[in-house]
C-alpha cells in the first residue's frame, strides 16, 4: 500500500495561483500561523515522507488550503498477485 501525502503539491500549485495575482509565495510560517498546525510539523511534511500524521493536523490544514481529504491524501494499492 502506497499512501502519498500532497501538501508539497498543493502548496506549490498555490504559489502558482499567487504568483499569477502578484501576491508572495505562501510560508511555512504562514501556514502554520494559519493552519494551528505547529510549524515544525508542516516543516516535516514537506519535506519528508511521514508514516503517520494527526487527524486534527489533517482537519487544519484542509481548512486552511481549502482542500479536502481525498486532496491531500492518494492512495495506489501494492501491486502484488
């Protein structure tokens, strides 16, 4: 099982959105402020793959984003006979 956590991606694809309107790339500061998320937690996120990760943690950021579930979480199954 192949559980891929996209905050990396959306955050980027949102940098994308503001650099189009002339706004800042978001931060991690920023995120965090935002988000209640402690900012050494999305620090990890982003950077490296996490095993396990708080339903609250997941709840914030979702609302902060503007992103659901099923966005910041993909799933591939193994590929095993």
């Amino acid at each position: 099982m192949a559980i891929k956590f996209a905050l990396r991606t959306i955050v980027a694809r949102q940098n994308l959105a503001r650099a189009e309107q002339g706004l800042p790339p978001l931060t991690q500061t920023e995120i965090a402020a935002g988000s209640g998320v402690n900012q050494s937690v999305v620090s990890k996120l982003l950077t490296k793959p996490q095993k396990r990760i708080d339903m609250l943690t997941i709840d914030r950021l979702c609302n902060y984003l503007h992103v659901t579930p099923n966005d910041l979480l993909g799933y591939t199954p193994d590929e095993t006979s």
